[in-house]
C-alpha cells in the first residue's frame, strides 16, 4: 500500500470513465491485511468517479453484497473463492442451501508446487444435494 492511495484512486477512476470502458472491476476491502498507510477508500468512494459499472469483489458474502448493491456504492459483485468451493453457488443463494468454506489459500493461489495438486480445487468441489 501507499500512503497516497486515496488521492490516487479516485484520480486513476476519474480518467479511467474517459475511456469508456465496459465496467471497472474493483477489489474491495483489507483483505490479508489491506492497506494502512492512508484513509480507506471504499467502492462507494470510487462510485462518485467512475461513470460506468463498477463491480466489487473481496469476501463478500450474499447479505453484504445484497447490501451494496441496494445502496448504489457498486453495480454487481463478483465471487471468486466461494465459487471455487460452491460451484453452485448462486443455486445456494437462491435456496438457502448452506455453503462449503472457501478453500484454503494454497488450493486457488496454486502454491503447492505440484500442477495436478493445483487443479485440486477446482475440481473437487460439488454441488449441493438435498437430503
């Protein structure tokens, strides 16, 4: 991180609306950490930047990324780690169902060395079955 990334991001949003880029795909959030050199800077900060869709990503669960969709700081979310272990996962959302943890980091980030080990998780994983 740097301690300018809230002058920065916002600046790089505003010039990136100049191109008219389909969407800008964002992740959001401290993951592993983040960031705490400077003020966070949110999707919603962003959001008054940018002038095309904006999709948020970064350990959302259904709720909070309900949530910011209903209150405009982003377009859509996107799902990555939980698809991994959920290959069904927006059947689970629709119905309820329970969710698979996600994955360790080693299966979706390919650090075991191994190719066959690395194919591991996504492979895996199934869908939900009723009982």
């Amino acid at each position: 991180g740097s301690e300018d990334n809230h002058l920065m991001y916002p600046y790089v949003a505003a010039r990136l609306s100049e191109y008219g880029l389909a969407y800008l795909h964002l992740m959001d959030g401290l993951w592993r950490g983040g960031n705490t050199k400077c003020p966070r800077v949110t999707l919603f900060d962003l959001k008054r930047h940018f002038n095309g869709p904006l999709i948020g990503n970064i350990d959302y669960t259904q709720e909070t990324g309900d949530g910011a969709i209903r209150t405009g700081a982003v377009d859509a979310i996107a799902f990555g780690t939980l698809f991994l272990s959920n290959p069904d996962l927006a059947d689970r959302f629709a119905n309820k169902w329970p969710l698979n943890p996600p994955p360790p980091l080693e299966e979706y980030y390919g650090l075991t060395g191994d190719p066959k080990e690395n194919l591991k998780g996504y492979l895996t994983y199934r869908p939900y079955l009723e009982e």
